[in-house]
C-alpha cells in the first residue's frame, strides 16, 4: 500500500495485539463475521445490483452492519464499543488515509498546472491512439508505483490525470481504469519500499532484497500478459462519445508546457526511493509543482489556495490584496484551490475505511478469524501443494473482506507462517504467496480500497473539466474483470501452487536483516 522507511517495523503482530479484550457472541466464533459479511452483501447489492455508485451509501452500510452485530454479543456490549473505536484508531488505517490525502492534493496542483493537457498533447504528438493508451498508462503507473511504494498514491495520481486525457483521446473508460488499478498492483507487490513488501518479508522470516528478487519472474509474467491484453482489448473495446468541438478545442489549447510536471512526479520517486518517507516525499513534490505552476505561468497561486471571503467580513478590507484571497458575496463564501479539493474528495471514503477496520477488529477479536483459519489447516491443508493452495485462496478470501490489503495482510501472515513452517516452505515462497495475493485483490473487488480511492478521485473530475461529465465516471462494480495484471498475478500463484512451480524448502538462513527487525 505505502511506505514508511523507517528504524521501526510495521505492525506485524496482528491487527489485535496479544491482549486484548475477547468478544463472545452468541453462535460461537463464526458469528463474529456477521458485520462484515452484512457490509460486503450490501455493497454488492449497492454497487452490482442497484448500479448505485456512492460511497456515502457504502458508509452508511457498514455503520448497518455493525450495529446489527452488537445484538449478537453476550453479556455487557462495552468491549464490542471500544473494539469498535480500537479498529478504527489502528496505524494501518491511518497510513492509508495520510497517502490518499497527500497524493490527491499532489495530483490536483498538477492538474491545475496543465499536466493533463501536456499528456494530450504528448499523446497526440506521438500518435498514441486510444487503442494503445490503457497499455501505456498501465506501464507507466506500474513504474511510478515502484518507485514510489504506494499502490493507492499511484492510482489517486493517475485517475486524476491520465483518466480524462485517456477518455479525451478516445480510449474506453473502465479499461483505462482497469489498466490504472493493475500499475497500482504491480508496483504494491514489487517495490521494495512498500508496506505490502516490508510486511510479508518480516512476518516470513526473510530479508527484503531476497523477497524482492525471487517473486520479479512471477510479476513479469503476470505484466507480459497483462500489457498484451490492454493492447488486444483497447483495439476491441470502444471510447466515450465526446463532442467533437469540445474534444477538438482541447486538443488545440492542450499545450506541452504542462509536461514540465514529470519533473514534479520524478521529484517523488527519487525522493522515496532515497528511503525517505512516502508524505515527505509527495510533499517535496507538491512544493516543486507549485513552484513550477508559478514561475512558468502555469497557474496561479490562488489556484492551489483560495479564500472566498464574504464581503460582510470586518477582514474583507485588509485582506482583499492577497493573492489568496478573493471577495464575494456571503452566500458563495469558503476555501477552495487544489489543496482544498484534493483533500476534501476523500472523506466519505476515509470515514467507509475506518469503519471496515473496526469490523475486521470485531471479528478478530470475536474469533471469526481464527476459526475460517482453523478450519483451512485442519480440512484444507493436508500436504504441500494443498497447503500452498490454501495460501492463496485464505489470503483471497480474507481480502475479501479486509480491504486494506496492508491490513489483510498483517492479519493473515501469523497463519500463513504456521501453514508453511508446518510444510517446511521457505519464507520468500511465503511472502510471495501473501503479498501478491494481497496486492493484487486489494485493486480488484468492488468495495477494495484500492478501486474506492480511484472511484472518489473520479468523481471530482466532473468540477475540473467542463467537458467531463457524471456519466464519464466508472462504477467500481464495472472494473472488477478488467484489472488484467491483477487477476493475472492472482491466477500465476495458484497455478505455482498446484504445480510446484518455484517451490523451495526452508534453509537454516536466517539473515541479519530480519534478525533486527
């Protein structure tokens, strides 16, 4: 998901630490799942039945869910309340929220300095047509993602502006945010610097580079496949009808100055690939785009930051002069600009985040977890290749539910750990086996974070381009089939499973950097 290089290592014990308080519900542990279980089957009905794209209603689901499992607990309800309130504090929530806020401030201040129009103009210089836009845009988000560790940074960066110059040059809409999502994926599996990395390397007992370098054949592979599919289906798979004079009309305002914002977007990647961390890396970049927008004429400073004061204010006066500041009538008072913007489209969502984690702690800690777990290893898991299937389909599963993938993943690894030292797996077999599965359906289900952050990002285009309308924007229920690298990538790991492809045995190594951690 995202990094956060540092002396201190992610939290790997579990979503719940060791001791904390247990909820016993009445039907046993299985009945700990209800408020999960309750919100999934009303997203599903939300977005895939009712076509109903709102995250707000996706809030109101789980805040549902979770009041209908309180009926279900024994005794006092006091430590269903407080696990409640626990979920939603954890670090893992926190560290998703903090790179959506970041990285959508970062990519609207790009917006606003013409980075959009510099890709149409780019685009169309080089003849990239629309059937080969989605190919490309996944290639270049699956770059970014390495570079900088974060999945869900890179798919807020590039909804905000490779989606309407993709859909402005004709490519087909849930296509491109397919191929978007699927650069999320690869470089959540594969950069060094992700949480997803760090994660199952530590939790498997192996060291980070090693990680990295024997699961690079199985993401090759799944990207190979997958860029051949975005280039098969953006030649079968028809754009948006646009009016012509409005598409014509950006097309000939579109000018490449706006390129200048790669340099911003490098700023990042080298930044993050320094070790540094992901929010100060995405803030040096935000620094240089601003700066950019102002000396190259760009955008002004009132586009990133602006306060429409109402004429009543006994300030109005004083402050009038301000760059920042503009004087209007009191019924269009308020902040806007791209930081404002960038931020605020995220809300609904972090608020549907902390409520999943809550749930996920809820069921955790009423033994949900720990039974689907238990009923793996004691029916599923009867020899090697069993147990590596049962990897990959328990780590499915759980991010089914757990949308986090970071999340899902640290929630997963202690049973991911006992299954393969039960087998003698070696640890990078392992870690491999939870962070592409993780990675990889973390940008794929519906109600994913990964597809809910894209989807909030998308919704605000409609007030950045007038030519963008509510219709242009992709229903998360819609891109499900189309996230080729991740499907892919999921579907590369259950064959190794069932055939032994890349299966190798744990050594006596223990390397010295797992040792310190």
């Amino acid at each position: 998901m995202v990094d956060a290089p540092s002396d201190e290592s992610p939290e790997i014990d579990a979503i719940s630490g060791p001791d904390v308080d247990r909820i016993e519900f009445y039907g046993g542990r299985w009945t700990s799942v209800l408020p999960i279980a309750l919100f999934v089957l009303w997203a599903i009905v939300q977005s895939g039945l009712f076509r109903i794209g709102d995250t707000t209603g996706l809030v109101a689901g789980m805040l549902v869910s979770l009041i209908v499992g309180m009926f279900f607990v024994k005794g006092d309800w006091t430590d269903y309340a407080n696990t409640i309130f626990d979920g939603m504090t954890k670090r893992v929530a926190a560290t998703a929220v903090v790179a959506w806020l970041w990285a959508g401030m970062f990519a609207n201040t790009l917006q606003a300095g013409g980075f959009v129009g510099g890709l149409v103009w780019a685009a169309d210089a080089a003849a990239v047509g629309p059937a080969l836009f989605p190919a490309v845009t996944f290639i270049l988000a699956a770059l970014l993602a390495t570079g900088i560790g974060t999945g869900y940074g890179t798919t807020v960066a590039f909804t905000a502006l490779f989606f309407p110059a993709g859909i402005l040059l004709g490519a087909n809409p849930v296509l491109l945010f397919g191929a978007i999502l699927s650069g999320a994926v690869f470089g959540d599996n594969l950069a060094p610097v992700s949480d997803t990395t760090i994660v199952s390397a530590v939790t498997q007992d192996a060291d980070i580079g090693g990680v990295v370098a024997s699961r690079f054949k199985y993401a090759i592979v799944a990207a190979v496949f997958a860029f051949a599919a975005y280039v098969v289906a953006g030649g079968a798979m028809p754009g948006l009808d646009i009016s012509q004079q409005a598409q014509d009309l950006f097309i000939e305002n579109s000018e490449p100055a706006g390129l200048v914002h790669l340099l911003s977007m490098l700023v990042v990647i080298v930044t993050a690939v320094m070790g540094r961390h992901i929010v100060e890396a995405v803030s040096w970049g935000l620094v240089v785009a601003v700066v950019f927008n102002l000396v190259f004429g760009l955008a002004p400073l009132s586009a990133v930051l602006l306060f429409r004061v109402p004429d009543t204010s006994v300030a109005a006066g004083a402050v009038a002069g301000l760059p920042i500041v503009e004087i209007v009538d009191p019924g269009n008072a308020g902040v806007t600009g791209s930081l404002y913007s960038g931020a605020a489209g995220f809300f609904p969502l972090i608020v549907l985040v902390l409520l999943i984690i809550a749930g996920s702690e809820i069921m955790i800690r009423g033994g949900g977890f720990a039974a689907i777990q238990d009923w793996l290893l004691d029916n599923v898991a009867t020899g090697v290749r069993s147990a590596e299937t049962t990897m990959v389909v328990g780590t499915a599963f759980v991010n089914s539910m757990i949308t986090i993938n970071t999340a899902a993943e640290i929630a997963i690894a202690p049973y991911i750990a006992r299954i393969g030292q039960k087998y003698n797996i070696n640890g990078y077999r392992r870690a491999n086996i939870l962070d592409a599965n993780t990675s990889a359906l973390g940008y794929i289900f519906p109600w994913a974070g990964g597809v809910l952050v894209g989807f909030a990002t998308m919704q605000g285009l409609p007030d950045q381009y007038e030519w963008f309308t509510e219709a242009m924007v992709v229903n998360p229920i819609q891109v499900w089939p189309f996230v080729f690298h991740g499907w892919l990538l999921f579907f590369v790991f259950l064959l190794s499973a069932l055939t032994g492809f890349g299966l190798e045995y744990t050594t006596d190594r223990r390397s010295d950097e797992v040792s310190r951690v």
